[in-house]
C-alpha cells in the first residue's frame, strides 16, 4: 500500500514538474519552431515535407517502389531478388532527399541532438510491420577521433529509444571501428573497399548466437551494413538488421 501510495505521489510530481516545464517551455517543432501538441514532435507542415517510405517496398531492404505498383503481398527488388541484400532485413523512415538532408546534416555536424526524437520515433514507426525480435540494439560506431570532435554519436542518440522500444540493451562496447577519411561521394564499389576492415569485434562473447539491429542515421549504398554483417556474422551472430532515419533511393 505505502509502495502505491508513494508511487501515485511521484507520478503527481513527475507530472506537475512536466507541466511546469511545458509551461515555461512550450512544445515546439524542432525544425522550424513552430507550436506542437508534444515535445520533439514535427508540426504539420515540416512532416509533409519529408518522403516517408510506406507500401509498396521491397519486403526485405525496403526499397521504396512507386506507389501505383502492383507487386503482390511479398515485393522483393531486384538487388534482394538475386541475394543480394546487405543485411537480414532494413528498413529507413523516409527517402534521403532535401528535406532528410535539412534534419540529417545540423544532427550530425551541428550538435542538433534535440532532432533525435522524431527521427527516432519515426524509424520505431517504420519497423512496426516487421516480424523480427533483436536480442541487443547496435548504434554503427564512429571511430574514436571522430567521436572526439564531434562530441557524440548520433546513431546512439537514435539507438536509444529504438532498444527501449524493443525492451532490449543497446550495446555500445562490442564493436570498434577504425579511423579512415570520410568516403564524400565515391562509388559503391570504392565505398566498399574503402569501409572493408574497419569495424572489429571487441567482445565476441556479446555476439555469439544474438540477433542484432544495426541503427544508423542514412544508408547510402549498403557498404557499411554489409560490411558489419560480415564481421558480426563471422562473430557468431545468428541475424543481423538494420534501421535507418533516410536512404538513398535511386532509381532500378
Ligand atoms: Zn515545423
Ligand atoms: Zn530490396
């Protein structure tokens, strides 16, 4: 009783204290500022700008196709048709064009962190039809120079809601990733090559037998993904996805 009764008191001040706080610091858009109903929330106008990825898409990398297509219950694209899918499973949020890019680029070099809440929200969003069940959430790590700049990681700013999501740990110390200049626009294949061997396994123990959901801000050509399903497979982990706020749609 006394336990019910102290828990009441502390859900009354813990909502006295967000009331306060709403009322000194009302709820806005966090990217144009605009008043919203919630915290972190977009307004009206900010969502609409943004190509959300919804039916029909391909059913294993999620692949947006265009929206009068037909393709039956099971669409698979062409790339994941003939096996070649970097990973288990991916899904992205929305496409990665002007608007992901204007939310993308000031949350990853400009210390933007407070755009974590709705890119986070809407990648839980875009995982929601999917059958997986991961054991561990795994933010792509940076490597530790860029880590010092840049003063955070913002794939672990986006795997923290996604783990308490799924009601499971996010692990930030089995991986490590090494140094290597920024890829800027390169070819997929030099992305490949240029990403191959960075990533190591620090605590294999920690993989062994897991199923891993991978969270990253964008996917560009897959090379990371792929690449990371390659150690962690090789580590022992029985299936790995990915989830990420944008991806690069072209054309197929
Ligand atoms: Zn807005
Ligand atoms: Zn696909």
């Amino acid at each position: 009783m006394v336990k019910i009764y102290s828990e009441r008191a502390a859900n009354l001040i813990s909502n006295a204290a967000q009331f306060f706080i709403e009322f000194l610091f009302p709820s806005a858009c966090p990217l144009c500022g605009a008043a919203v109903s919630t915290n972190g929330e977009l307004c009206a106008d900010c969502w609409c700008e943004f190509n959300w990825i919804g039916a029909p898409r391909c059913e294993k990398c999620g692949y947006p196709f265009p929206a009068n297509l037909d393709l039956g219950a099971h669409p698979l694209c062409p790339n994941c048709a003939s096996g070649g899918c970097a990973l288990d499973l991916i899904r992205s949020a929305c496409t990665y064009d002007d608007a992901s890019r204007g939310a993308v680029l000031p949350f990853k070099h400009a210390g933007r962190i407070k755009n974590a809440a709705f890119m986070a929200r809407a990648m839980i969003w875009a995982l929601r039809d999917t059958d997986i069940s991961p054991d561990i959430v795994m933010p792509v790590p940076l490597a530790w120079r860029r880590l010092f700049h840049r003063g955070y990681n913002q794939a672990t700013l986006l795997a923290r809601p996604i783990a308490h999501a799924y009601g499971v740990p996010m692990d930030l110390s089995s991986l490590r990733r090494k140094y290597r200049p920024d890829m800027g626009h390169k070819s997929a294949a030099q992305r490949a090559e240029n990403i191959h061997g960075v990533f190591s396994v620090v605590r294999p123990d920690k993989i062994r037998g897991r199923k891993i959901l991978l969270v990253d801000d964008v996917m560009t050509t897959g090379a990371t993904f792929a690449e990371l399903r390659r150690v962690l497979t090789k580590a022992g982990a029985s299936a790995v996805y990915g989830v990420t706020f944008c991806r690069v749609a072209r054309a197929i």
